[in-house]
C-alpha cells in the first residue's frame, strides 16, 4: 500500500521528523478527517498519514507540516492550484487547512504503488505498459497545462498505478522553478525508467514510499565516455524504434519537444486495446507486430532505391534506344523529322527543336512524417509511382481534417535521380477534399525521424514552394503545372499534404499515383 509524499523522500539513514505535538492515531483533524495509520514521513519535514473523511466516510491521503504559516506557503498553494484540475489522471485534493501550529493536505487515497516500486521490484515494463503510464502521465499534464499552470514534480515517485490498473500523478509544486516544457521532457524520463529501470537525469529522485520497506536508490541511466546516455534500444531487446526514437527527443535538448496535447494525442492514437482495428490500414503497432514481421524502414528504403534506380537506369536506355531508331528512320525518309536534333554543326537559320516532354523516371521515394514518432504510415511509398491508380499510400484514419489536429501534414518526397526541367507533377488521389502543396528542395537528409524533421525545415517554406498550391484541380487529380522556373533544374520534390477529407470512419486520403513530366 503506497502514497507518494508531497516533497522528495528522506534517505533510510534520515532520522525521523520529530514535531511538537506530533499527530496520533484516531486524532480527528478539523472535525472531519480521522488519522488511522502513519504511512511515511519525507524530508522536507511532512508526515503522510492514510485517513478517513468520517462525514464522506471514504479513505484519504492526509500530508501535514509542522508548523503551518510560511513554511507550508508552497505546499497549500499547490494543493489550492491542483484542486482546480479535475481529471481521471490526476491525484484529486480535498482540502487545504493552516492552523499555524500545523498545516495539511487532504488529497485522494490511491491504494496500489508507484511507477518507482513496480519497477524496482518487477523490473522494467513491456513497451505496451510503458506506452499506457505515459499517456496517461501526458494527458493529466495537458489538462495542467490547459490551465497555464506547471506540475513541476514528475518523476517515477509521483506516478501511481492503483490496484486496478489507473495511472495518476500527484504532487504538484508551484514553487516556480520549473516550466511546462520540462514537465514535457519529464516524461522522456517517465518513459525511459519504464523501459530500462534506470533514470536518465543523474541523481535519481526519492520520491514515493512503502511503510515499512527499504528503498533503493534508482539505477543512473547507462553513459558512454562523454557522458551521453544510452538509448532504450541499447539498454534492452524489444523496445521498438519509434517508441526509442520518441524517448531519446524528448530528452534531447536540442529538439523542441511538443506540447503536452500533442504528446498526450500521439500516445493517445498508440495507447489502444488490442481488439481495436483503429490502425488496420497502417499494419500492427511496433510493439506488437512479430519481430520476424517487422521491416527495417532503412532497409526499405535502401531495397526500393536500388530497385528504381535499375529501372531508371532501364527507362533511359530505352530512351535512348528510341531515338536512335528514330535518327536512323530520319536517313531512310527525309519527311520524319528526329525526335531531337543535336545543337552542334546544325545550320544557323535552321532552329533547334525543344526537347521533348516526358514521364521523368524516379529513383527513390519515400513518405515523410516529421511530428510522428512511430513512424507507422512510411510503407508502399513505392506504390505511388508503380504506374497503377488502383494502389497507392493511404494515411492512417484520425480524427480531425488536420491530422488529428497534431501534425503540420505528411508528404511524400521524390528523388528523381538528376537534375531536369520540369513541367508538371499529377498527383491522383483516392478522394476529392484534400489540401497539398508542392515543394522543392536541395537536400536529401536521410529516412530517419530527425532526417524527416529536418526536411520539413528545409523544404516547406514560401520560396520552396511551386505556385501557390494545386494549379488544376479534376475531381481527386491535383496537376501542379504553374511555378516551376523553366531555367530551373529540379531534382528533389516533396508533395505535402496540409488537409485530409472525410469518410464514414474519420478523415484520411490515399495516394494512388504520382507522375513527373519534364525533360
């Protein structure tokens, strides 16, 4: 049975907290809460006692300080602030009282343990598990935020699991030291110490007790020489990438983490049961695809480059090949004229024929997905350029026309091996409704979730794009042909998707087929 106290938990070796006039069992506090057990005391001089509310006649968590006034400001200023929350994730709080001699909290009774214990003492959790704490953790941080307020003390201690299975977080502190962005970045922390068992931030905090059990000090994470830490992946077998990859961001302070709704919806769209078919479309979640099942996106990737480079190869020896047959027809009867006439030796009142407008050939394709961390809409990218309407690449179904209100988009980006003039890009999709743009760029970053973000940054400006949107529009067939500069080469193009349409299950489109013309 387990309570997490309001401050960090004493060291083992602490003495205890001796108070003036110390609480006993069966006192009655204001008349209404009677003490029944003194579960553990923490080191910033608070006693959390189990309770019962002998008018609701329901158990509750009573957290004191000895002596009230000043001392207790921060405490009932955060119980007072976390009383305004109300949500299934969240530790609900009762009642604040300051008698000066004496302050307490009276919050919810939670009979279960902490994310700390249940690791300690089962081990780190399966990636399903791990997935479900941290929605739940992220969703009760959203319904903080939403407020302008910060929790400010997440951490494996304050993260409770009841007995029947709901995740809560407790203990908010107001004490202005933290921001919501390192509440964000908490649950990188809640994340990896459910996967690993170890705590990535240094000195593991001691937060959360157990009457009458010793406590360990939590594990640090793994470092190499230069003090970075290992990833999940390293650490153990089974975590799956995209949930190693959402881990690793989040803890990075070189990438900007989400916002707490966003998070929370991301691992909200993960966090499902297992009879749900929500995903289908997508093929399993990561975690539980059978890892013989499961493809290597880089490998994928890599295997469907060599295969459209044979062809791009194959498409301009054929090429080629028609040509000559058509210089040689030019000998045999003068009225035909070439497909093209070489520059060099003709005459100078003869002109030269443009080159001729043809179906460019693509080397390497791929979707892009920069505010998705488990990368699970990136397969069939090559059945988007297969030559066949009747397949393509479909998004996952969500819930709003803007991907669920918390993605910029997806797109699927085209290499087309070397440089050309381009005249149009036809895009035929599955559904009238959609909204996309089409961007180019100069680089080519890599199929990897940072590689993906840091195309976006790239290519989706207002100088990159082509025109001002789709040019023509025939049912579900957008025709970019306005905008391409025609002393302009082109090699790299990104067709990014802003706005999805409707169907009887929600909002998704498919991507049947893509074709570049130009020369």
């Amino acid at each position: 049975m387990t309570q997490v106290g309001e401050g960090q938990e004493a060291e083992e070796s602490a003495p205890p907290v001796m108070t003036f006039g110390a609480p006993t069992a069966g006192e009655i506090l204001a008349e209404r809460y009677e003490l029944v057990e003194h579960i553990n005391n923490d080191s910033a001089g608070r006693l959390v006692w189990r309770g019962v509310d002998v008018v609701l006649r329901r158990p509750v968590a009573v957290v004191l300080r000895y002596p009230g006034g000043d001392s207790a400001t921060e405490m009932l200023q955060a119980a007072v602030a976390a009383s305004r929350v109300i949500h299934p994730n969240l530790v609900g709080v009762y009642d604040a009282i300051d008698e000066a001699d004496r302050a307490y909290v009276v919050r919810e009774w939670v009979d279960g343990q902490s994310l700390r214990e249940m690791v300690t003492v089962d081990g780190p959790l399966d990636p399903a598990r791990a997935t479900a704490i941290g929605n739940a953790v992220a969703s009760a941080l959203a319904a903080v935020h939403a407020t302008g307020m910060v929790h400010g003390n997440v951490h494996p201690g304050t993260v409770m699991i009841s007995d029947e299975g709901r995740v809560v977080l407790a203990d908010a502190r107001t004490d202005g030291a933290d921001s919501q962005e390192n509440d964000i970045r908490a649950v990188g922390g809640v994340l990896y110490f459910a996967l690993t068992g170890h705590w990535p931030h240094g000195e593991a905090p001691l937060h959360g007790a157990t009457a009458g059990h010793g406590r360990a000090a939590i594990p640090d994470a793994v470092r190499d020489a230069g003090g970075t830490i290992a990833a999940p992946r390293q650490v153990r077998a089974g975590v799956p990438a995209y949930l190693d990859d959402l881990t690793m961001d989040l803890l990075d302070p070189e990438i900007a983490p989400p916002s707490s709704d966003v998070l929370a919806a991301e691992l909200g769209r993960l966090d499902i049961p297992a009879d749900e078919h929500f995903l289908d479309q997508a093929g399993p979640l990561r975690f539980t695809a059978d890892p013989e099942e499961e493809p290597s996106p880089l490998a994928a990737a890599g295997g469907r480059k060599v295969a459209l480079g044979i062809a791009g190869l194959l498409a301009v020896a054929l090429v080629g090949l028609l040509i000559g047959i058509s210089a040689l027809g030019d000998d045999k009867d003068q009225k035909t004229e070439p497909v093209a006439r070489p520059t060099s030796g003709a005459p100078a009142d003869q002109p030269t024929q443009p080159a001729t407008t043809r179906k460019l050939a693509v080397e390497d394709i791929r979707i892009i997905d920069p505010d998705s961390h488990t990368r699970d809409e990136l397969d069939d990218a090559e059945k988007v350029i297969d030559g066949s309407e009747d397949e393509g690449w479909a998004t996952d179904t969500y819930t709003a026309p803007k991907f669920g209100n918390f993605k910029r988009g997806m797109g699927v980006w085209i290499d087309l091996g070397s440089e050309h003039t381009v005249k149009s890009v036809k895009a035929v999709l599955s559904a009238n409704g959609a909204t996309a743009q089409l961007y180019t760029g100069t680089t080519d970053p890599g199929s990897s979730s940072s590689g993906d973000k840091k195309l976006y940054t790239d290519y989706v400006t207002t100088k990159n794009r082509i025109g001002e949107g789709f040019a023509q529009a025939e049912g579900s067939t957008l025709i970019f042909s306005n905008g391409f500069d025609p002393d302009k080469k082109y090699r790299y193009l990104l067709f990014w998707l802003t706005e999805l349409p409707s169907n009887d299950r929600g909002y998704k489109i498919g991507v049947q087929e893509i074709t570049v013309q130009g020369s």
